[in-house]
C-alpha cells in the first residue's frame, strides 16, 4: 500500500482547510500586497527555482528504483517500471536544465509541478471514503491538477487571470473571501464528519 493511501480523509482535511484559510485572511488582510506579490509572482525567479526544484524532486522521489534507493514514496508504475532507471537520471537533468534555461515564466511552471504532485495525495485521501461533504477534496484536486496542467503548458494564463483578477480591488476581495469560505467548509466538514 503506498503512502498516499493511508492518509485519513480528516487529516487531509484539516491541512488543506487551514492552508486555504491562512493564505486567504492574508489575502484579505493584506490586499495590495497580496496583488503585489501575485502581479511579480510568474517572473519571480527565485520562486520559480524553489517552486520546480520542489515539484520534481517530489516526482523524483515516486520514481525512483527499489535498488537504488528505499524511497518511502516510491510507486508502482506498473508496465513502466522498466522505465524507473532511466527517469532516476533523467529528472535531475530536465530540472536542472528547466531551472537553467527556461527562465520565463519558471515560478508558474513550478507551481504548475507542485500543484499536479499535491492533488495525488488529496485524492487519495478521499478516495472509497463516504462521509458527507468529502467531494470538497476531489473538486479542489481536480481543479488544482486542471490548473497545474496549464500553468505548464501555457504559464501566461496564470498572469492574465492574474492581472483579471487585481484588476479592481473588490474583485480580488471577493474572489479571496470565495477561497476563505471554501477553505472554512473544508475544515468545518473534518472537523464535523471525518
């Protein structure tokens, strides 16, 4: 059974509630140095750095071969485990030469990564369970793994929704009290029924 499997529904719960609600009253508390950071945020290349050396090293972990090392995330792949010693040299090359070469936009790109590798373990926590209100999970991970896929592919959407969304202050405001509320359902549900 991999790891990502014994998460329970409530712990997983109580860490993206309050994730989301810490992020969101700063949000809201701090307006305009919030627009700030985000308006800077796709060029930021310290960011973008951690955010990809973060990402891949996380992908890095789930795949690498039993004979190397003991990873403690290490997956399955199934038919592609012939390909593990490959990717086990590879991902080291392509994130050095992502973080070297690929500097417009790398703090999106990483983000993108790290959003794909964090709905893993999200869905896997509420996968088979039947507890009331536990689809606040799967919705949020299916949107972050919409969201990862194209700030990878396609990083200039995460600036142009953005700048949509600084765009006037009130608009930011109410998208920021939208993530707070669901942030407050989510820990309110694993706190109440999971």
């Amino acid at each position: 059974m991999h790891p990502y499997e014994e998460i329970p529904l409530n712990t997983a719960g109580y860490i993206l509630g309050v994730w989301l609600i810490l992020v969101h009253v700063w949000m809201l508390t701090k307006s305009d140095n919030a627009m700030a950071f985000l308006k800077r945020l796709p060029r930021n290349y310290p960011f973008g750095i951690a955010f990809m050396a973060a990402g891949m090293f996380w992908f890095w972990l789930l795949i690498i071969p039993e004979r190397v090392f003991k990873s403690p995330l290490a997956m399955d792949l199934g038919e592609f485990n012939a390909t593990k010693t490959a990717l086990f040299i590879l991902v080291p090359i392509v994130t050095y030469t992502m973080i070297d070469r690929v500097r417009e936009f790398l703090a999106v790109r990483g983000l993108g990564v790290l959003s794909l590798m964090a709905a893993a373990p999200l869905l896997a926590a509420a996968w088979m369970e039947p507890a009331p209100g536990k689809l606040l999970i799967p919705i949020f991970s299916y949107g972050l793994l919409t969201a990862g896929l194209f700030w990878v592919g396609m990083p200039y959407l995460f600036r142009d929704a953005v700048t949509w969304a600084i765009a006037k202050k009130s608009r930011f405001q109410a998208l920021a009290f939208a993530g707070l509320t669901y942030g407050i359902a989510v820990l309110a549900c694993a706190l109440v029924w999971w």
